[in-house]
C-alpha cells in the first residue's frame, strides 16, 4: 500500500493528465475565452452542489475563511481568463509554454508567504526558466498577446497555488472548490456585460459539439482534476505541485502537434526555449532527493 506522500503523487500525475486536455479543448470551442471560464466555473460549481453536505458546510464556515476562499476563487477566475485568452490569442503551445513559468514564481512567493528560507534549488532551477522564456519571447513572432497572457496566467497560477497549500491543510477539498469556483463563477458574471461589447458577433449559446467539450472540460478536466490536486497538497509543498504541474504543457503540446499541427506555426528557437524551461522539471526530483539526503 503506498504512503500518504506517495498517494499524494499519484493523485496530483491523474489531475495533471486530466489538466493536459484543458487547453485542447480551449482551442476547439469556439466560443471566446469569457463564455469558455463562465460555463465551465458553472457547470463545475453545480457538479459539486450535488455532493452531500456540501452546502451546509460551507454555510457553517466562519466568515474569515470563507471571505480568504472567496479571493482565491477570483484569482483562479482570471487565471482561467489569462489562460484560454492566451490560446485565443496565439496556440496551444505558446499558451502552454509560457504557463511553465509558473514555478519561477512560485519559488519566489511561496516561501515570501510563509515565511520560510528560500530554496537554493529551487531558485536554480527556476533561474532556468529565464533564457527559455527569452527564446521564447523572442521568436514568437506575432504571439506577443498570448504570450503576455500567458505569463499573467502563470503569475496568477502561483499565488492561488500558493494560498491554497494553506487553505487545503484545514479545508474539505471538495468544499474549497466548490466555494472558490462558484465565487469565481459570480466574478465572471459580474464581469461578463461590461466585456461583451469587445466580443461583437459572438453568440452566448455553445453548439452542440461545444456543449460537449464544456461537459468534458468542467466534469472530468475540472472538477475531478481540480479536487485531486487540492487534496495531493496536503502532503505536497506548493512549488513541488507546481513543478509536477508543469508536465501539462508535455502533454498539452504534444497533442496539439497532433491534433492542430502547431509544431508547424512556430520556429525551432521557440521549441529550444520550451524545453529549456521543461528541463527544471525533470532535474527537480533529482535536486530534492540529493538536497533531503544532506539534511539528513
């Protein structure tokens, strides 16, 4: 039987592979990225009514934490509005290549917020990313908005990635996502009549083939995915969470090349970049076993 920390891997891979569809199907409903966050903070949020008791636990939840989870829920809002108007705006592959730079700043805000000693490792390896999201800028001619956005997303990322490590140690995890998404969903739709006009010629009601893509992207992609990597933070630090998250931009851009051939839309230096900044991925458990060694 695996341990609670080993538990904790395997929940967070599963949502990480569940998270690698999000921006495919971003990319295949046609809706715009408002319409895209508003069904899907929707859809998810009703999914979750439906667990028992889930209501009156949040009813009985002092104010405080409710008020704290509430912020959070706006904060992972306009992630998802950054991430899917990163898509519309360039690809898949830029979208997803850029939101890697989550962990550079996660490895600055998490130990800012909990007060904790910065990791040399971590620093390091986040220092990786800075070449490769310079490549990255660089060559991606005609993607500067997706690329802005992107990075936006990421920053936006790691401060809810951050304030949920905390959230989560005391917190149901199927009651936090449902108070952060549905606060999320209410943000949007407060937002949603001042944005509409830049969108004209957009239809609010999704086909058929979109409305299927939504089922898919907020049951399966959200709320599954999104409850498991909650619950895997318990035992996990925010930054290795960020950094296993990163694999979703692996997943992510291959099934774009295969799908939407966008290995085609961008140059070779663009690739050298993005794996430059996957590259911290893979070197990180290595640093974190040789580091714990030491410390022991």
């Amino acid at each position: 039987m695996p341990d609670k920390k080993q538990k904790a891997y395997l929940e967070l891979h599963f949502s990480v592979l569940l998270f690698g569809f999000t921006a495919i199907l971003g990319r295949l409903i046609q809706l715009n990225e408002f319409e895209i966050v508003w069904y899907r903070l929707l859809l998810t949020s009703l999914s979750l009514l439906l667990w028992p008791g889930a209501i009156k636990a949040i009813v009985a939840m002092p104010k405080a934490k409710l008020a704290k989870l509430i912020g959070v829920g706006i904060i992972v809002s306009l992630h998802w509005l950054c991430f899917y108007g990163s898509i519309k705006a360039s690809n898949v592959t830029v979208a997803l290549s850029t939101f890697a730079v989550t962990s550079l700043f996660t490895s600055i805000i998490e130990p800012l917020y909990f007060k904790e000693k910065f990791s040399k490792s971590n620093l390091f390896l986040s220092l990786l990313v800075i070449p490769g999201m310079y490549l990255i800028f660089s060559f991606g001619r005609g993607y500067q908005t997706g690329i802005i956005l992107g990075l936006c997303a990421a920053l936006l990322a790691a401060v809810f990635s951050t304030l949920n490590r905390k959230l989560v140690s005391h917190t149901n995890p199927i009651h936090l996502t449902l108070l952060e998404l549905g606060s999320g969903w209410v943000f949007v739709s407060i937002l949603f009549p001042f944005v509409s006009s830049y969108y004209p010629g957009t239809t609010f009601l999704p086909s058929y083939m979109d409305l299927i893509y939504l089922l898919i992207l907020a049951l399966l992609c959200t709320s599954v995915a999104y409850v498991l990597s909650n619950h895997s933070l318990r035992q996990l630090s925010a930054f290795t969470a960020t950094l296993t998250v990163n694999l979703e931009p692996v997943y992510g851009i291959i099934l774009a090349w295969l799908i939407f051939s966008e290995n085609k839309e961008v140059g070779f230096e663009f690739y050298i970049g993005t794996i430059m900044i996957l590259f911290s991925v893979f070197l990180h458990p290595f640093f974190e076993r040789r580091f714990s060694k030491k410390a022991n």
